[in-house]
C-alpha cells in the first residue's frame, strides 16, 4: 500500500508536466506567421505528447488491468481523431474542395469523437480525473472540429450558391426531378405564377438555388453538427447565408428598402411605377423563390423535425415582412380615385397568395408572417372600400363654373364611364368587399322598370349585386351633375344638346361593354336612350320650333283681306335667312362626337327645315320675286351637313340671280 502511495506523486507530477506541454503546443499552434512545417512539427509533437501517458509502469490506487485497458482503447481513439482534425487545422485548406474522400473521412472521424465523448459522459467520471481530463480534451477537439465544420458548412452554401434569374430559370418539379425551361418575361410570368393553388399542390415548381450535388454534404453536415449538440451554431449560419441570399434576390427585382413615411410622401407616377413592380414581385418571390427556398431547407434539415421550418421562417421572414411592410404604407395613404386599381390588384394578388403563404409558414415559426398577411389583407381591404366610395364623393363634388364649350363629351362623363368599365374587370373582388360592409339588398322593381314585365303587372323580387347598386348611383349622381353643368350655358338648346350628347355616351359605353351591360341591365339602357333622345327632341324646339315658325302663313294676310301682304311675306322670309344664319354660325361651332348621333340629328333637322321652307317658297312663288330668295331648299340642307362640327363659320349671303 506505501509503494502505491509513493508512486501516485511521481505520476501526477508528469501528467501536469504533459498537460503543461500540451499548452504550449497549442499556444505556438495559434501563432499566424508559422510556416507549413512548423505547424506539420508541432501537430505531431502534441499527438505524441497525448500519448506519453499510455504507458505507465505502475497501476493507480483503485484500478484494473480492464479499466486500464479501455482506459487506454479511449485515449488512442482520441489522439487518432485529434491527429485528423489537427492536421487539417494546419493545413487550412477547404476539406471540401479537396474530395469526397477527405470530406467523407473528416465526418467519420468527428463522428467517431461524438461516440466518444458520449462514452465517457456515460461513465460518470469524477471530476480532475484522468477520464474527466479526457472528456474535457475531447470536448476541446469537438469544438475544433465543429467550428471547422460550420465554415465548411458556409463555404459549401455560398460557394455554391446557383444564379437566380428571373428571366431565364430551371424548375424542378416536385413530382418528377426533371428539369423544364420556362421562359420568365412580364407576360409569360403568368403561365407559372398565376395557376391555381389547386392544381400547385399536386406539381409545384422550384429553383435549384444551391448547386445539387452538394445538397447531401450539406445535410450530413447539419446532421452530425445537431447530434453533437452544435443545432445552433449550423442553424444561424444557414439563416444568415440564406438572408444575404434574399436580399440579393430583392435587389435584383429592383425592390427598394422603403419606409412607411417614403412611400407616402411618394408622387402618385412613381408610386404606381412601385406597385406594378411589387405586385410582380409578390408573385416570383413568394411561388418561386420562397418555395424554392422552403425546398433547400428541407433537403437539408428534413431529417431534424422542425428545424427547417424555424431555418426557413427565420431566413426568409424578414424579406416577406418587408414587402407586406410596403403594401401597409399603401393601404394606409391617401384614398384618390387613381389608387384604387392599383388597391384592388394589390388585395387580388395578397389574397390570392395567402394559401401558398400559410403552407409555406404553417409551423408556429411562420405564425408571425401568416398574421402579419392577413392583417394586411385587411387593410387593403378597408382602403379599397374607403377609396371605392369616396370615388362616389368626387363625381358628387366636381364642380364647374364655366360651361363646357361646344357642349360635348364633358371629361367627367369620360372619366366616369371608363372608370366603371375598367372597375368591372375586379366585380368579383368589389361584390366581395361591399358585401362584407353593407347587407344584402333585395329591391323590389316596378313592371316598367323590368325588361321582362310580367302579363299581371305584378311587382318581381330581383337581387342587385352591391356593386351594381353602386353603379346605379355612380351614374346618377353623374347625371345630376352633368343637369347642374347644362344650366351654365345661356342657350337652352346648347344644354339640351350637351346633355344629349353625355347621356348618349353613358348609353352607348354601358351597351357596347359586355360587362358594364351585365351590371346595370338592359333596362337601364333603355331608360338612357329615351332620355337623351329626349334632350334631342328639345334642343330641336328650343332651337328650330322658332326659326320654322317664320315659315308659317299666321301673320301674312294684308289687312280686311285674306290675300297676302308681298311686304309682309319679303320681311318674313328675311328674317328666317337671318335666324338660319345666325343658327348656323352658332350650331357649327357645336359638336357632336357620335358620327352616327351627329346624323342622325342631321337628318332630322333637315327634314323638318327643307320642308317646311320647300313647302313655304312653293306655296308662295307667285308672290315673292327670285330676288328675295338668297338660298334654295338644296343649300340650306347642305349647310346643315357642316352642323356640329365644332368649329364656327358664317355664310356670306349668295342670293340666286
């Protein structure tokens, strides 16, 4: 028992002296100005320094020859490991880039470290012991081992990183792995991002965005790294990787970093510029590139439960916040006329995308983004409603103070009827977000307003959609403003004609459009061509009653007698010259932009006038001399061709000789 005593001081003097040395060496190996061989001398001189403590002459108190023995298979286990992970320490070159054969024995010898270290945990060694001193040497080599693994880890990532472009792009398939080009234009887009959600879930298309090859590298790598209980450090190199990945992949969609207050101090030109380019941008990022994203996370951390669902949300949530963040500072500007297409397709493409979205977010890491998304969703929802009706307020509000000259088309009339046609192309969506805010309204309509009376003149149930109610409103506050502008113009029959010519064009654009045709209905076409044929008639008596009633014989008969006064009937016919003129001076600087309406009130003009004077001048030849008739029935009805033209002229009298 003495001799055991005795020897136990000597030994542990040359463990400290071992463990001593071994310091050193490892301060030196630090050391950045060594040289290849220096490192390569140094390397072996710790290897052998590992196991001088092999061969002991005498047992320590306590111990077996089969503890020593085991003791002994351990140790060498772990000089062997250090030597491999050691020797690439100095050598610094990129395991990787050598072959898979280095890579291939680098894994199993960390590996192998991993089984060790788990062995000696087993054992529940007391602590400073020499299996205690040997965990904590073992765990030394891991630490080495893994931070050497997560550059490899990064530099295989990065290296290999594939270009994305989205003009020209190969797409994998998640049925079969064969490869289809698809050419990526602002047209040919659509062929891939607009598809239906249904027939995505069965082939979706991805981009390889990591060269293939490396993929199972990479996986062995994130495995061996997670069982060694370095998840972590693995999980935040891919994260950080793949965020610098993404932000490369916005700049090259040309997707600015834009804050709240940017975007809506923006000038209503780039700004549109802005959503067009985002609501591109939505599509490919979030069908493409984020699914093509999900997909590398899952070929590289798919064995490890839900770490590829944090890695990709924690990747990825940054950049899809940001451009939510975008359609946020849209919803909540301002609520022009203009905006609202631009809302609508914003609200189109966000709700269109919101299943992809939460398959892609499904776990509890993407819960943020999922209520991020429908968060906004309804706020562009709220600003296309706001915007919608305050588009009613503006027609309502526009108001003028001159009379529109030549009294046609007025711009609001235009600018109204285009807005509905072009508000058509979203009535599903409109129906949608009125529905929402307003209840459903069943309107009962009188037979003569109904297109299709009944025999017993009942009244009939009939269901408007919201937004034809809407329009029915649109179009009427259109038309009382349009009757406060029609009473700016001194010349009753100039408002007449003006408001025939708007209503006319509010008829002819709703029955010429299927879509706007379908919403309002037949029967408020009808309605509108009845009225301006109305304001048709009107400007006709307003203007031409007067001027044809000179053309009458009340008024002719010379006093006490029935014969008629040749004075009289010559003053007569010169003040229907003079009238004439003075319509045809005003009138031809009137316009009609309908060819087919500016006819028509042609034909009918002349017909009444060329008769009325044929008529007049047949009936009176007798008394009235060639000389005092300054135009035949022929000019007068070729000078009504050159009517609503919308530039003056004057006739300069040529008197027939």
């Amino acid at each position: 028992m003495g001799d055991c005593e005795a020897t136990l001081p000597v030994m542990e003097d040359e463990e400290k002296l071992i463990v001593a040395a071994l310091q050193i060496v490892k301060a030196l190996e630090k050391k950045r100005n060594l040289t290849h061989d220096a490192r390569k001398i140094l390397a072996d001189l710790g290897s052998q320094l590992s196991s001088l403590s092999e061969n002991k002459p005498e047992k320590l108190f306590g111990e077996t020859d089969d503890t020593i023995e085991k003791f002994s298979e351990l140790e060498e286990q772990l000089n062997i490991v250090q030597n491999k992970v050691m020797s690439w320490e100095v050598d610094q070159s990129v395991i990787w880039d050598c072959g898979p054969e280095y890579a291939d024995d680098y894994l199993r010898s960390v590996d192998e470290a991993r089984k060790l270290i788990e062995r000696l945990e087993s054992l529940n060694v007391d602590k400073d012991s020499k299996e205690d001193k040997l965990l904590c040497r073992a765990h030394e080599v891991m630490q080495i081992a893994m931070n050497r693994l997560e550059e490899e880890f990064r530099h295989l990532l990065v290296h290999n990183k594939q270009p994305f472009e989205p003009e020209h792009m190969s797409f994998r398939s998640s049925e079969d792995d064969e490869g289809s080009i698809v050419s990526f234009g602002d047209d040919s887009i659509e062929d891939v991002v607009q598809r239906d959600s249904m027939s995505r879930r069965s082939e979706e298309y991805v981009v390889e965005l990591v060269h293939p090859d490396v993929i199972p590298d990479l996986r062995c790598i994130a495995n061996l790294m997670f069982n060694s209980n370095y998840g972590r450090e693995c999980s935040q190199t891919f994260i950080s990787v793949r965020k610098d990945a993404l932000d490369d992949f916005l700049f090259i969609l040309e997707v600015e970093k834009l804050s709240i207050e940017d975007v809506m101090k923006m000038e209503w030109n780039s700004l549109n510029s802005k959503i067009r380019r985002w609501i591109r941008c939505m599509k490919i990022f979030v069908r493409v590139y984020l699914a093509s994203e999900k997909w590398l996370s899952d070929q590289i951390f798919g064995d490890l439960d839900s770490v590829s669902s944090v890695c990709f949300a924690e990747s990825s949530k940054a950049s899809i916040l940001h451009l939510l963040k975008f359609a946020e500072a849209v919803a909540i500007g301002s609520h022009q006329p203009e905006k609202l297409i631009r809302i609508l397709d914003m609200y189109e493409v966000l709700s269109d995308l919101i299943p992809d979205i939460d398959a892609l977010y499904s776990d509890d890491a993407g819960l943020c983004v999922r209520t991020e998304c429908q968060d906004i969703l309804g706020s562009l929802a709220d600003c296309a409603r706001t915007t919608f009706l305050e588009f009613e307020n503006a027609v309502a509000s526009s108001i003028s103070t001159n009379p529109f000259p030549g009294g046609g088309i007025h711009p609001l009339t235009r600018y109204v009827m285009n807005y509905m046609k072009t508000l058509t192309d979203y009535s599903k969506i409109l129906n949608k977000l009125l529905k929402d805010n307003e209840q459903e309204d069943l309107v009962a309509i009188s037979p003569e307003m109904t297109p299709d009376r009944e025999e017993d003149n009942s009244n009939r149930i009939c269901y408007i959609s919201p937004l034809a109610q809407h329009f029915r409103s649109f179009t009427s506050i259109l038309e009382c403003n349009l009757d406060d502008k029609s009473k700016l113009y001194k010349d009753e029959s100039l408002g007449h004609l003006f408001l025939m010519n708007n209503i006319h064009y509010m008829a002819e654009k709703v029955k010429n459009y299927h879509d706007l045709r379908t919403i309002l209905g037949d029967d408020w076409i009808r309605k509108h061509n009845w009225r301006f044929q109305q304001h048709a008639m009107n400007y006709e008596r307003a203007t031409w009653s007067s001027i044809l009633s000179l053309l009458r014989d009340e008024g002719l008969q010379n006093p006490g007698s029935n014969s008629i006064s040749k004075t009289l009937l010559k003053e007569r016919l010169q003040s229907f010259y003079l009238a004439f003129d003075e319509a045809y001076k005003s009138q031809t600087g009137w316009s009609i932009a309908d060819c087919q309406l500016r006819e028509d009130l042609r034909i009918s003009i002349s017909l009444k006038v060329i008769q009325a004077y044929r008529t007049f001048i047949g009936r009176h030849t007798n008394h009235i001399s060639d000389k005092y008739i300054k135009y035949s029935a022929d000019d007068l009805e070729n000078f009504l061709l050159d009517l609503f033209e919308g530039s003056p002229r004057s006739l300069h009298g040529s008197h027939r000789k």
